[in-house]
C-alpha cells in the first residue's frame, strides 16, 4: 500500500474552530502502528474539546487533530510489531496507558497517573495526541482491536461507546444473568447500557427517562420496561411491582443529574449495586444515607478499560447488540462542521453521525 | 384444590429396587409448601443412588423417594409461607442448607458443613430427604424458583442442569463477554456449558470430545469448534489457532479424568482459568507444575448454588439457551424402570428421560 | 447451673424512658442458647432506641429490653444446639438473618429483606427483639462467638464495633498491606478503623478530624498522621506529600457529613476506594464527578456482617488491635440511667461504658 | 557519584561456570535507572539457572550476569524517570512485563506473553537479563521500590521472597484476619508463608513438614502448631482439632508433591481454598474428586506479582514479618562460588546467603 507524505486532516486551529488541512502523514514509532482511518464518530467529548478543551489536557494549537472513535486498516509497521499485519482491519480504543504508574502497571490504564504525559508514555488518541479525524493517524498496538468480518467500519466507531457500557459492567463483575437492572437516561451510553444488560442475560430492563422518543428507542433495542417520569410514571412502584417490592440488583444513573443519583438509591435493593456512568455537572445532593442503610455498593467507571473494546466487538459481530441503528448520518472529511452541526442539534433526528476521511 | 390423603410414589425399597406404593401425602412444615409435582427428571445421580447410594448420605430405606430435578404447582402454604401462592408453577433447586453452619451463613449452601443433617435444617429433596418421584411432595421455600410462563414443566426439570452450569461460570466471576472457552467433555453438563458460554457472549467456544454424535449436537447447539480427540485432532493446535497461540481464557473440564485435566492444563492461557465440573472417579495424573507456571487457577463447583437455578430459568424464558432438544423421553411414574432403562442404556438415543407422576 | 424464673431487665418502657423491672427469665427455643449477661456495652444506637425508635423496627412495648453489644456464659441449650457448650463464654453479633430471603441466602444477613420480621426468623438482639440489658438472654446460635481466653467480657463487648470495622474492609477485599488509608472522623468506629487498618498492615494510616483530644487518642492507637482540620492542617497537602502527590488507597467516611465526603473524594487515589462508615444525618451535596473522573469506587455496610465479629475476636486475641482503652466506665444494671447519661455526656472523657447485669 | 567504566561481575561462562570478570558498566535506557548494587542473594532459581538453564528462557552465554534479590542506590537515570533521584536505597521485583501483550496490560506482568522477549520489552532481571551479581546493573522504574529507612540492604534482598508470599495470599483475595491457615513445606517460602499468614492476623497458623530443624524454625517465627509427619503426627488430625472438625480455610501446598496436595485436600475445609505455591518436579497423582466434592478452589502464583514486593517492604518495615533470621551468610563477589556452595549444600545451617558486590 502505498503511503503519500501528505495527508488532509481536521485540525483544531483555535478554540471553537476546526479547519481542514494539508498536514504531514505521521509515521509510527516502536510499537506503533499508522492507520489508514476510514470512520471515525463525533462524540460529545468533540465538541466539549473544541469548545472548551478538557482539564488536564494540553493545551491544543494549530495541529491538534481530533476525533477518537475510530476504525481504520493497518497501513504500515512501527519497529517491532508483530501483533497486527499491514491490511487488517481494526477498531481503536482511546487510553493507551503510560505503563509505568502503580495504575498501569495493575492493569487500570484508564485512570493512568501520567495522564497526558506524552514522554512518559501516555496518550489518549484524539485527546492529548492526534486523532481520527484525518486520512491517517498513528496508534499504539495496545490500543488496536481486529475487526471481525461482519462488522462494517462505520459500526467499529461505536466499539469504544460499547466498550464503555460493557466497563460499566465489568467494574462490579459483569455477571447479571437473571437480574434485574435498571438503567436512568436514555442517551447513547444508556441505550447501549440497556442491550448489554439484555446482551449478557438480564431478566429484567427498565429505562427511565423523559423523553418519549428517546425511551421508544430503548423500547425497540430490548427495554422490558419503559418509565417517562415527565409523564408521572414512578420508577419505584415500577421496580418494587416487577422485584416483589425488593428492588433492582442494579442501577445505573447515565443521566448524572441529583435526582438521577437519588432514584437510583431509592430503586437499588438492599445490597444492591449502583453504577455510576455520567459526569455529574453540578454537585449532587442526595440522601447518602439510604446508600449506608441498604448497603449499597456505588460504582465508576473512566473511559472503555479493561479490553472492554475487544468484548464489544465481539459481542457486536455475535449480534448479541445490535447499535447500528445508532448511526444515523456520516459526512465527508471537509464537512466535519456540518457534521459537528447535525451531531449537536440533533439535525433530522441525529444521533450518532460519522467521518469517513477518506471521502 | 383438594388433596388427597394418598399417593403413588416410586419408593427405593432396596439397594437397586424402585417400587410404585401408596404412601402419605406428605404435610408442609414451617417455611415449606406442598408442591403436585408434574415432571421430575431422570439423573445420573439417580442410578447412583438406586444401585450404591451416595457416601456421607443417610441409609435409604423403604420409603426413601429420589428424584431432584423437578417441576410443579404449589398446592398447599406452610405456617409463615408468603413469598409464594396457591396454583403458582416453580422448579426446584435441591439444596437447602442447614442455615447455621459457616457455609451456609456466609452464602454457600451447596456446601454445607451439616450436609445430611435433618435435625440441623439440611434437606437435599430426593438424596437426603424425600424428593420428586412422587405425585406430591415438600420443599422449603429456599428451594424454590417460579417457572416463566414460557417454560413448561417438563424443560423447567432442567433448571438445576442449567443452573450448575450457571454457576460454573459465577465461581470464577462469569464475565466472559468476547472470550475464549472450551469445553472439554460433550454429556449433558458440558453441551449445557457450552451453551452458557454462547449466552454469556463468549467469543470462541470450542468442544473437545470422542463421541462423534454428541460433538454434532454440540456444534448444533452453538460450538463455534467441536474437536474429535478420537479422530486425531488435537485440540491444542486448534485453540492456539483461535488464539493467536495464547490459549483459552477458561477451560471447563467436564469429561474428569487425567487425560482432560492435562489437556486443560495445555489449553489455558497463562493467567487463564480452568473449572472442574466433573467428579474424578478415578485419582488423577497431571503435571500439575503447569498450572504454577502458567499462574492457572483452577475453580470448581458443587451443585447448582448461589441462587443459579432461578438465573438459569431466566435465561431459558430469554431463549439466550435452548435446552429443549435434551429431553428426549418421557414416562408415567408406574414406567420408572422403563425410564431408568432408557436412561442408563441410552435406548433410542435418549439424553434426558422425564417422568409424570400425574400420569 | 441453676436458672431463677425470674430476673431483673431494664425495660423500655416508653419513649425515652427505661425501668428496671422483674421479667421471666426466657427460654431457649430450637437452635438457641440462653445466656447468663455479664457486660452489655451502651452504644450510640441505644440511645437513638431508647428516645425515637428506630424506622423499620417494631414498636417497643412496656417489654423491650435494649442492648445488643453483650457476652456472657451459654446456660442452657436450646432443641439441636451442639455447636456450644454450657459454661461456654461467648460474645455476640446483632443480626440473625431470615435465612430465606435472597440476601440471606447469598449470605449477606445484615440487610436481610425481612428485617424485623420475626415469624420469618430474623432478629436483631437489642434491636427487634430482647437483648442484652438483663441478668439473661436468648441468643440464636448464629450470633454466637467463642471468646477468647485472654478476652475479659467487658473487652468482648467490643467484639462488635471491631467486626463493624473489620466489615468495612472485607467489603471491598481487605488486602491493604502497604496502602495508604485515610481514616475520616475520630469516633469510636474511626478509631477502631486506625487499629484494623494497622493491624492489617497498612504502610501509612491518617486520620482526619475536628477535636484535638480524639485525634491524640488516634495517634496513640496507631494513627501515623493526625490532621485536625479545626487548626488549618490541610489533609489534602499532606496525603499528598505522603503518597508522591497520588492519594490515599482507601478512605473510610466515619464522619458522615457533605464536606467528610467531598474531602474523601478529593483524598482518594485515581482509582482508589472510598467506604462510607457513617449514617449521614442529612442529604449530602458533593462533586460527585470527582468520582466519576477518578474512578473511584464507593463502597458501604451495614453492621458486623459476614462472620466479622469472629475475625474481630480473633485479632483481639492476638493484639493486633487493642480497643481495650476504649472502655472508660461500668455500672450495675440498676444504674442504667446513670451509664446512658455518663456515655450521652461523656462524663468523666467517657468513651464507652458498660453495664454489669449480674451486679 | 562518580560511576567506573568498568566493573566486576560474575558472569555464567559457561553452564554450571561463574566466572567474575571486569565488563563494562551499563547505561540505563529511557525509563530505567543505574544501580550501585549493594546486595544480591542467592536463590535455588539461580542454582537451576547455573547448572541447567530455566525451560523458555534465552540461552545464557559468556557475558550473562545472574542474581534476582538485590538491592542498591540509584546513581544515574534514564530518560524520562522522575520517579526516583539518585541516592535513593531501592529493592526491585524480578519481572517487567512487555507492557503489550493481553496479560501486561491486564496488569498479569509476572505471565507476561512475550516473556523473554526483550525487543518487546519484558525483562527479568537476573533471569533473562543481567542482574545483580555485579557492581552494578541497570533496572526499569517498573521494578524499583523505595527501601524504609529501618531496613538494611541485605534484608531488602527478602523483599521478593516476601513479595511472592504475599502475592499467594492476594491471589484468593488476602483477606485471612481469624483464619485457619495450613502451611505445608517448611523451605524459605513456607517459613515466610507462616509470617505472612500472622501478619494478617490469622488465628491458627499449622505447618507441616518432615525436618525437624525447620519445623522448629517455624514454631519461632510464628507457627502455633508445627506438624512433623516423619513423626506419624497426623495433620488431619490436628487441625480437625482446632477447627471443631471442619478443616482450615485456607491450605498452602509450598512442597510440591503428590503427598502434600493430597494432604491439602484432606485438610481444607469444604468451600476452602487450596494455593499452590511450588513447583511439582513430577506429575502428580491425586484424588482430585475431594476439591469437587467439597468445592475447594485451587490457586497458583508465578513470582512476586501486582506490586506485592512494596507491600512485602511495608510489612516487613513495620514488623509484622520478621525474615532477617533468615539471612545466615554473606559473601564478596569474588567467593560466589563459595556463597553458592553454602547455600547449596547448607553449611553452617545456611538459610539465605547474600552477595556484597561492592565488597
């Protein structure tokens, strides 16, 4: 395959302002690999970086290239790779930890204490390095998951969204078979939240939430049960009829807001388990104290961790979740502000909207 | 509904001899119902039973009835009974712990240090106390699990199958999502373990045996691989194949004897696990020096505990497994030699043989 | 041993009001002992007991006896006891689980879902049923722990506030050897939370708190750092400096207020653990995002549970923790009144006091 | 610090030949650090490494310098490293991980998939790249432990004898406070096993052994039952005893023969828990049926994993272990032979011998 020296990518100019340019095709280092990307997804942590940058990141100048839900071929070999072969297909993960903290080194990159520290190893693709939003970018082989046959590029970019949900299972153990869950706020995490739960044998799957098309969606991709609080519909009688009055084994709160938090604790059952999924924007108020009284165990999760990308794939091509519905539009590279547009104001009932840089 | 005084039940009148009496309907104690019991299965256990009994279990005398794997309607609450109600249809799990042992307060009945001990609150119905070759018989409610209503009575005889396999995997954890498993061993309990490992979402599984028309109706119920040892395949090539030659993730040793347990060994990943899930009759020989090397553990599991039997019937009434096709024959009661006959001589190619002691 | 029928018991005989009075000595039933009482700890609950009751508990008649932090000697075996002894000395844990609820059966009897509810077979001594402020007490063999020969009955009346603490990190593993823990609010738990963590090997044990006498006592129980944020000692800067500016492992809430919990979360290690020991009085209003975006898992209990009064008694005997000095006072059952009032008020520095039933 | 050219170090010329010689002294890469060794013990891996090599390891050729359990001073670092100044007392741990492979970034690096593989960056210090038998050596931050001041450097060389104890003991979990802990194998591992087991404060520590000397040894370091079965004292027996006839929660096989796991059958109570924590020279016959039957879980080490040579400083620094009776001799480099010798054939009662590279 051959690889041209220059390449157009999406670089973050200013903030708040995205331009397509011609930038040198990057060339990967020891252990790395370049990619050909050929999706990548736009993701609300986009715009919050566009626009307001993250804390703790670096700084972001002219050449910063965005995106990091992405999927791409193996173009060519950085020193010492033997993983993968030029020609594969595969599906990225954001984290690559910096692999010398005490997080790394037991296997909890997400959380790496080098966050951000490129020197020392850390990078975050699209975050504190290069991204997807470009012809080619560079990825470290941890970070690379083969895609299997039956799953098409575009639906790769959602492996990172579904990693996430399947973390989310994974931090408390993961074994839900039988359980009843409930999942607050219908957004995409929530969505995918609702099928891995179905996915890996759930019994019972309530969603909750306040936006009646919204929650028909998590209807139709496997909710048994649908709650629309703005509707006066209660959760807790909900819950309490379908466990015998004793409550979900879990809750998560993907809606980050007090009441959210407070809900959950109200549905969880004693000794039950919590996880939460969302950035709360605000400080929560909530009655901790029912968490103590029902020794609730209360759950996070950073990020897709634990190879959790490589089980969604997995899961996706065994059909075990089906999140291609979520994609609803893809735009070519030099419309990534149109793009970006559709995604934010949920233009014809935007959900998921994809990049294909390759055109 | 009206209940008789008598009933026929299938006694073990003898080592090796089952007899069809009129006996007492028996009466419901404190925490227990009275179930009409509709279906009851036809287990291994059960011809070890009849033909030697079980060590560390009490004599059998004149109206001992076996029978484990059953399936009825509550007919008749016990004093304090209101988790269940008259005419609803449960399966059973067989063990209820005595309640004050170690084991048993910290949550692991199956292995209760009064195992056998009446006095002490111990029943196993059908090995330590009366079961369900019966037309009626006990439970306390520990035991019990409602049937989904799209379970008939006779699949939901195999919920404690089910629910062992279930709980297999629980010892170890049970996340599986994405990972690589093989079963080694294609009887009842490894083809049910096989289809655990595919309604978990496990990526590969692979079933390793000798019996050419079992491993068909393992790749039949969802064996990505089967592997015939007798045809000269080896199963190791075959996984390292799968694994990039890393190995599997978890390995069940189902067929239990040194031959599976040190290709278990060889088949694991370093760091991997494998679960034992058969009894060894016979001592075994392993270099068990690969499972320190190679930083193995090694898990096992004794009956279908920590409530697996009731995961186990949601997944079936979720279709994630299909065990369905494993009953093959069934009986009226008065036919019970019949049906050990089948059973044991495997007549017509019979797998499961259930009986109807309400004709 | 002879056993009077009658004994003296102070009584709750209205709200806020406890009388001595003469009651029937009670008897054992199935699976119970009855106990001699020779020292009953007065706890905080007691008092919450005695002056509002608690929610979820039944009403208290003329008839309550209070008290659930006793030892005494085995004086009579109820029908089946083997497990003791007569002349035994034992301590006590408070719950006996239903033993047939799902927590119960999974072995987690502090939130048994029949709380309360006697004809099920829970009882909490002290709390849903008589305990142990009387010459004698009827105890269900599950709550029973040999004590110690080295154990005086006053110490082992601390059996339980220690299996509190051991509780509250079994619940999220209780390996620490060398971590870091923080240790929130100097009370009788947090203290006793400084002993466990030393005695488990902690490498570095902070405790945070208000009032400079506990904080003294804290550091002569094993506390390496004491920061007493009434005098502007920032726990933030100095976790820092003692973990090369990462956090603590784990930090124990035993303060239970807004700002102990945001000051955990601010403490916490990416990654780390956070255990919420105390009852929060009122809604608390923290960044919870801190959670989210260091992955930090928050973790409760409820009570002693999980066999943790055995293991308490077991590193008692050993010295690994001394508690000892926490018991300042005793009195005669009699003066009842006067031990709730020197604990209320802390008389005399009175940290815990005890009462003596046999005078 | 001024750092030689040239330094001495004693290099495996040939197999079963140590040779001290002058070679150049190394340059730490990116990430690693230069260490003045002031330390290095003598292991039975290294006598195997000498005389046979160790199966999956590079072949060892003329400049291969030995030695695992050191410890030194930082004098230079590499790039990047701000984990350590120079002047710092360090002790290491003997495997880094590749970084990359499924198990490394799992946080598994002790069964690192690449293992010998250097241009993927696992290195074991001592085994598959040089160690400590020299002035000095060169080591990735990964390895490095800060020694407490109030240990020397010659007992900072137990440090990975204690890391992979208590690497045994977190593998099930590590929470053993009022256990009942069986150590079968009195070698340096079991001895160290025994203090462990105290230092989390289990209740009885029982172990068993053949050699009289040794037993005696472990009695003074913290035993409270030694068991010698050349004496026809019978184990079961004994912890039936002090375990009212139910078995020890938790059996350490450190002897690694068909007799000793075959007694950690016997001896484990149902629902216990079995660690296999030597190498089995030969295949093992035993009657594997008994861990089925009472659902033991059997689990393995490989080295001193997951940061447990930190904790192992921390506990020692505190005294809860005490293994400096262990270290019975020291030599200069240049008696490594001799040192060998000692420690091989036991002169003097030689338990641990130690190298003084700097003389």
């Amino acid at each position: 395959m051959s690889i041209p020296e220059k390449m157009k990518a999406a670089c973050l100019v200013a903030k708040g302002k995205i331009e397509v340019k011609e930038v040198v095709v990057p060339k990967p280092g020891p252990g790395e690999v370049l990619l050909r990307v050929e999706a990548c997804g736009v993701c609300g942590t986009d715009v919050e970086i566009r626009d307001h940058g993250l804390p703790g990141q670096p700084l972001f100048g002219e050449h910063f290239i965005m995106g990091h839900e992405y999927a791409g071929t193996v173009v060519e070999l950085g020193e010492g790779v033997d993983e993968f072969n030029v020609g594969e297909r595969v599906a990225v993960e954001v984290h690559k930890g910096c692999g010398r903290c005490y997080n790394c080194i037991m296997g909890n990159y997400t959380v790496c204490l080098n966050y951000g520290n490129k020197e020392k190893g850390h990078a975050a693709g699209g975050m504190t390095v290069d991204g997807g939003f470009a012809e080619y970018t560079v990825n470290h082989v941890n970070t690379l998951y083969r895609i299997p046959d039956n799953i098409s590029f575009d639906y790769a970019t959602l492996a990172t969204t579904a990693g996430c949900a399947l973390y989310a299972f994974n931090i408390f153990g993961g074994y839900v078979a039988g359980d009843t869950i409930v999942v607050i706020g219908p957004g995409p995490v929530g969505l995918t939240l609702v099928q891995v739960g179905r996915g890996l044998g759930a019994d019972n799957v309530v969603l909750v939430g306040t936006r009646k098309s919204r929650l028909e969606v998590g209807r139709k991709v496997g909710a048994d049960y649908v709650v629309n609080v703005k509707e006066k519909e209660d959760p807790i009688d909900i819950v309490k009829k379908i466990t015998n009055g004793f409550g979900a084994h879990v809750v998560f709160d993907a809606a980050g807001t007090s009441s959210s938090l407070e809900t959950a604790l109200d549905l969880a059952i004693a000794g039950g388990k919590i996880v939460m999924v969302a950035f709360y924007k605000d400080p929560v108020t909530v009655n901790m104290s029912k968490a103590v009284k029902k020794q609730i165990q209360l759950y996070t999760v950073r990020g897709e961790g634990r190879r959790n990308v490589g089980r969604a794939l997995s899961i996706m091509a065994q059909g075990k979740i089906d999140l291609s519905p979520l994609i609803t539009h893809s735009f070519p590279l030099e419309e990534i502000d149109k793009a970006f547009d559709t995604f934010v104001n949920r233009v014809d009932n935007a959900i998921k909207v994809v990049i294909h840089p390759q055109g």
